[in-house]
C-alpha cells in the first residue's frame, strides 16, 4: 500500500504542473483573436479528453489492489505521457 501513496503523491505534483500549464495556455489563448482560440478548438478538446481519460485511470489506481497495482501504473504512465505531449505541442504552438 505503500508505494501506492507514494505514487498518488508523484501523480499529484504532476497534475499540479499540468495545471500550471493549463493555466498558462488559458491565459495566452485569453489575449488571442476568437478565431485563433477556434483554431485550436480540437487541440483543446483532445486535451480535456487525455485529462479525462488520466483521471479515470488515476481512480481506479486508486481503489486498486495490490496485485493490479503494477498494470494501473503503467496504464496512468501512457495516459499521463499523452497529456504531457499534448499540453507542450499546444503551448508550442500558442506560444
């Protein structure tokens, strides 16, 4: 159980330095054009559904028994990966 917490807590800085990269997008997408902000429309909702998709596999991480733990993991790992690379590819272009 352990090195479950341990990895929860990992996961939760990571959501807080997505959450400042989040931030960050919002704020520059703020000072844009309505067209830009549309341009990147599906940008934005591709990254909402990789959030979405991270959050259901950090619960059932979460409700997880040990012998499911490593699997879970690895499964947050790929959907954490794919968030991370779709939040820098916005921010690249944005910014």
């Amino acid at each position: 159980m352990l090195i479950k917490e341990v990895y929860l807590e990992r996961v939760l800085a990571e959501v807080e330095e997505f959450a400042a990269k989040v931030a960050l997008l919002k704020a520059k997408l703020a000072q844009e054009k309505p067209g830009v902000k549309l341009r990147y429309y599906w940008e934005l909702e591709y990254l909402r559904d990789r959030f979405a998709e991270f959050r259901r596999r950090v619960e059932k991480l979460e409700d997880a028994e040990d012998e499911k733990l490593e699997e879970l993991q690895e499964s947050t790992e790929t959907a954490w990966k794919d968030m991370k690379q779709a939040i820098e590819t916005l921010l690249n272009e944005v910014c």
